[in-house]
C-alpha cells in the first residue's frame, strides 16, 4: 500500500458516515407491569380464605403461584385467630367487634371476601338461620359491600345454607346482596374436587357489579379416583412424637357419641373439620389416637409453614372454621377471570 492510500481510504470512510443513516440504538423492551388489586377480608379468622386468594404457597408438592391481589384491610374479633393471622398473612388485622371495625374501611377494594358466620346455619346448630344473632352477621358484609363497592365479592358459608329450611334466609341473603346493584350467584364446591383431601361442601356467593365480566366458578381439579387420601395427606406423620411447636398435637378425650366415634380410612379423604370437635374430631385411620391438629391443618391444604399462635383447642377452632386455602385458591383464579374479561 503506497503512502497515499491510508488517506484515501479514511476520506472515503468519512464519506460513508455522512451517507449512511444514523443507527438508532434499540428501545428498551417494555416490562409487562402486573396489575394489583386491592382485598377487603371479613370474618378472616386465621387467614386461610386470605391465603388462598394471595396464593405463592406450596402444598402436597404442588406450587400455587401468587396473584395479584394485596390485602389492605382485614378483621376478626378472635383474638386467638388475630395473632395467627398476624404471624402467617399481615400484622394490620383489625381484631375487635366488625360493626365498630367497619368505621376502619378503606374507602374504596376492588375485592371483598368473607365467610361469614355458619353456626346458626349449620346443620348442628339451633336452625336460627340469618335471623339468628351469629349468621345475621352477614349484613355487616352487605353494609361493607355498600361502603367500599368491590368490583367483586365473595361470600362463603356451610352447605346447610341451600338446605329447605333455610330456604327463606338463603332467598334474604340474595336479595339483600343484589340489592346493592349486584349480578349475584351461587354454587356449592365440593373441596375434594379441588385437591383437599377432605370431604367438606361450602357454598360461594359471588357478586360481580354490573360493569364486571361474568364469574365463572372454577372447573375442577380431580375427578373422584384422582381424589387425595388421607393417607396421602398425613402418612408422613405417623411416626413422629407430639410437637406443640408444629401443632402436631392431638386431643385425648375418649370417645363420644356421634361424630365422636370416626374414624378416618386410608383410602378416601378426611370427613369434614370442625370448629368445635374437642372429643369428636376424628381418629387416625391407623394409630390409637385421635388425629393431631398439624394433620387436620394438612386436611385442610394449611401448608406446613403455616404456624397456629394458640394452643390445642384455639388451633382447631382455628382450622375447623377456615376456608381451605386450595379451594380459595381456585375460587381467586376464576376472580382474576372475570376481572381480565371486563378489561379486555
């Protein structure tokens, strides 16, 4: 190359650049931004309703992956059940009487759950229905529903609900419910269809205001063969000794009448837990012993991190009165359905 040449060539370099069209650097991908919404929680009780619904927990090897949804307001009036909340869900619950609760509302939830009170519902209780002094708590939901206008609610309670002799309170609670301005409706969920290895019916009355896509409760997840045993929940718990850190302590009353005398089997789900089942929970299906109270959390997909602030009878008043957080966790997704469907 002659001497000339390194020259030449940077002048026609030059002249390439003032030719050729700037390059723009990219533009940085857009991060997809989650929308969260905003949960009121009624009657909360240790949190299993909430749990379910805030989801990002793990349960029988299974992943149940986070929603987008932040609790910003919850209550119950057990203390017991407030510090259980605290220490597994949120240190904010309001734990006092919900009338006088309600003047500590947010003014405005995208979503409201509860599940209001059963015992004059229930099938063992004094057939009170609504008008009775615990169930007719559901008007506190009606007045928050009324106060905070959720763009979907969700209300759960005992099957006894849709039983004839209720008829009257279940027509009471629909139409105090849509008289908000509400699509109202109900089904009744068996939890085993769902991966709790329990035989439990709850009804969900969901509400969805009126510019809401339609709910569409969750199809389920097991058939009946694919249903989980007992034995699948606990089997891994039969050789371990008491443990009141972990709440695997269980109940030495003898037997007594009715429920008192069950006995789980190892080939189909745990029977129903109680709220009130000191001397009638039910006994191992293999073990001469009633079942412990870390057993009946795992019937009801408590996962195993999940810590009960309370002793033996506090704990099953606990797990017996919660919403399992699996079936809350199905009964969430077909909310962020519908929420989606009227955002589209």
């Amino acid at each position: 190359m002659t001497p000339a040449q390194p020259q030449l060539r940077a002048e026609l370099d030059g002249e390439l650049r003032k030719t050729r069209p700037a390059v723009k650097p990219p533009k940085p991908a857009k991060t997809a931004v989650t929308k969260i919404y905003n949960v009121v929680s009624m009657f909360s009780g240790c949190g299993g309703m909430d749990l379910g619904f805030r989801g990002g927990f793990d349960v029988f090897n299974q992943h149940y992956k986070k929603h987008p949804f932040r609790i910003i307001w919850a209550n119950d009036i057990n203390e017991a059940a407030c510090r259980t909340y605290r220490k597994n869900i949120d240190h904010g619950i309001v734990c006092g009487d919900v009338w006088k609760a309600l003047d500590t509302l947010p003014p405005v939830t995208d979503i409201l759950v509860g599940g209001f009170p059963c015992q004059d519902i229930s099938v063992n209780g004094k057939g009170a229905g609504v008008a009775g002094k615990r169930s007719g708590l559901y008007r506190a939901m009606v007045e928050a529903i009324r106060r905070t206008r959720p763009k979907i609610f969700v209300a759960e309670n005992v099957k006894g609900l849709l039983m004839q002799h209720n008829k009257k309170s279940l027509e009471t609670v629909l139409r105090d419910f849509e008289g908000l301005g509400y699509n109202v409706m109900y089904k009744l969920y068996h939890a085993a269809d769902y991966g709790v290895p329990q035989l439990r019916e709850r009804v969900f009355i969901v509400g969805t205001a009126l510019n809401v896509g339609e709910f569409l409760p969750p199809d389920p997840a097991r058939t009946k063969e694919e249903w989980i045993t007992a034995q699948d929940a606990i089997r891994d718990l039969e050789n371990i000794a008491e443990d009141p850190a972990f709440s695997h302590i269980w109940s030495k009353a003898a037997k007594s009448s009715e429920q008192g005398n069950r006995k789980l089997r190892s080939d189909r789900p745990a029977h129903t837990m109680r709220a009130e089942c000191h001397g009638n929970i039910q006994f191992h299906y293999k073990l001469k012993r009633r079942i412990s109270m870390r057993e009946a959390a795992r019937f009801q997909t408590f996962p195993d991190n999940f810590i009960f602030d309370a002793k033996l009878r506090e704990t099953e008043r606990q797990i017996g009165n919660a919403v399992p957080p699996v079936l809350a966790w199905h009964i969430a997704e077909a909310v962020i359905d519908a929420l989606k469907r009227s955002e589209d």
